[in-house]
C-alpha cells in the first residue's frame, strides 16, 4: 500500500515537471502495473489454496506410505512362514517318498503275501456281510412273526376278556334265576371260568331214589330257562354220593350207578321242560370220589351243574 501511494505521487510530481503527453503514457503505465499486480495477487491466492490441497494429501500419501510399510513387513513375515511351511512340506514329501520307496522295495513275496491277506480278508468280509443279511433277513421274518403273534396275543386277550364277562353274567342271571333256593341246599359260584351250581341230595332226590322231587324239580327247571337259548355253552350234570356203600338187587346197584341215574334225571327234566339245546348237555357219574367235605356226608351228596362256555373258537386260535 505504501509502494502504491509512493508511486501515486511520484506519478504526480513527475506530471508536475512533464508534459501532458508524457503524463498520460505514466497513468496507462501505472493502470496496467495496477491490474498485472491485481492478477498476481489473485494468483498467490490461488498458489497458496494449491499448495495447502497438495500438503494435504501429501500427508495423506504419507499415511499410504506408512500403511504400506506395515504391509510390507506383515507380507514379508507371512511369506517367511509360508516358506517355512512349504520347507518342512517338502522335508515331509521326502520323507513319504522315501517311505514308499522302500515299501517299492520290499521283498515281492512279502507283497504278495499281503495281498493274499487283503484277499481273504475281503472274502471274509463278504461272507460276514452276507451272513449280516441274512441275519437281518431272518429279524425282519421274526419281527413279522412277533408282530403276528402280538395281534394274535390281543386277539386271544379280548376273547378272553369277553368270554370272562359272558360268565361273570350268566352267572348273575343264574343267582338270580335261583335266588329262593339259596337256603334250600343250592350254591351258585364261578370257579375257573365255569359257574358251579351244586345242589344238595335232600333238595332233589329221596334216600337212594333217582327221582326228583317236586322242589329239586322246579329249580332244576329254572336253571334250564336261565341258560336256554345259548347254543355256545358247555353243561355237564355231574352226579356225586357218600361214601356209604350201596347195594341192591335192583338199579341202582352201587354209589356209581346212582350218580349216573341221578345226573341223567337231571338232564331228562331239562330237555322235556325247557327249550334248551340237549346237543350241549351231557351226564355223568362220579360216585363217591369227589368229597366236598369229609366230615359231612349230606354236603357230598349232590348234583353240580358245571356251565362253561365252548372254548374251541379259543383253542383253535391258540393252535393255530
């Protein structure tokens, strides 16, 4: 500034002491440095914003550099411990070919013994592979089989189970077909899977007769109404005496003989006073052998009446 208002007056004395001509040639001068210096300063300013943007990234580019550095160093390490690795691969590989070539070298009869060994083994892993299959194709049989069975087992349980319960209420109908002869010398119980109806002598027959009495008779006659119609059951008439022995001319001759003719009495009532199948009935004697109670003579003298149900749907299916 001072540089500028010195040549103002210098440019003002000099047109003092010059001509006109002269002074105006100074102005356009002084005009012209004015503007050159103008553009100088502008491009100082534009120097100096260049010169900061390129100590930026020159400082940027040292950063680079530094980075690049540390790179460098790392590659450098990683590299020595690949070479390292890559050395001891090769010591390795040697020695593994090494290896080889000795086993190359082997005596070819020990070779060819190991290869009989390789072969009989692999025939022997065939032959236990072979068994295995056929071990797993008799599981798969047997575990059929078993399965079968277990469906037959269920089978046979819920038949069982029915026939249970078929008994368990056939033998409420029969207490009930006969509940007024419960004091009467009749029992009714189930036993086995069989329902019991024993009925003393004294209730059916007279001393040594084989004809029943008009008491024995009508309970005889009930039990027949309580099971008529059930075409699947079993009933044996079993006779039974004391052990006092019985002899006569005439029938019955012995204790066998009146147990059979009783029985049979029974039976006949059955048949001709009810609608009951005789194809499921049958008679038999069993004289004195059967004692319910050897101290009581009148408890062994008795009918039983044996109901079961017919179990050979059962033992078909069990034998089969």
């Amino acid at each position: 500034m001072r540089k500028f208002i010195f040549a103002s007056c210098a440019l003002l004395v000099i047109a003092s002491c010059v001509p006109a001509k002269k002074y105006n040639d100074l102005l356009a001068k002084e005009k012209s440095c004015s503007e050159e210096l103008k553009k100088y300063k502008t491009s100082a300013l534009d120097n100096e914003a260049k010169v900061k943007t390129l100590e930026a990234q020159h400082e940027l580019m040292q950063k680079d550099i530094e980075q690049l550095k540390q790179d460098t160093s790392q590659l450098g390490q990683d590299l020595r411990s690949l070479q390292a690795q890559y050395d001891k691969a090769v010591n390795v590989s040697s020695t593994v070919e090494k290896q080889l070539q000795d086993i190359k070298s082997k005596d070819a009869r020990e070779l060819a013994r190991m290869r009989a060994d390789l072969e009989a083994k692999i025939i022997e892993t065939q032959r236990k592979e072979d068994a295995l299959l056929e071990l797993e194709k008799e599981l798969k049989n047997k575990q059929r089989l078993l399965a079968a069975r277990e469906q037959r087992v269920a089978e046979l349980e819920e038949m069982i189970s029915r026939k249970d319960e078929a008994v368990k209420a056939l033998e409420a109908k029969i207490a009930q077909a006969l509940r007024g002869f419960e004091d009467k010398g009749l029992t009714v119980e189930e036993r086995d899977g069989k329902i019991y109806v024993s009925l003393e002598a004294k209730l059916l027959f007279a001393s040594g007769s084989t004809a029943v009495e008009p008491e024995g008779r009508k309970a005889v006659i009930q039990l027949a109404e309580a099971v008529q119609g059930d075409d699947e059951l079993e009933i044996i008439v079993e006779g039974h005496t004391d052990s006092d022995p019985l002899s006569s001319r005439s029938h019955p001759k012995d204790n066998w003989e009146l147990s059979v003719l009783r029985a049979t009495s029974v039976v006949n009532i059955m048949i001709d006073n009810t609608d009951i199948n005789p194809a499921i009935l049958s008679a038999s004697g069993r004289s004195k052998f059967h004692p319910v109670d050897e101290f009581d003579k009148a408890k062994n003298r008795r009918i039983e009446v044996i109901i079961a149900p017919n179990l050979d749907e059962l033992f078909q299916m069990i034998s089969e």
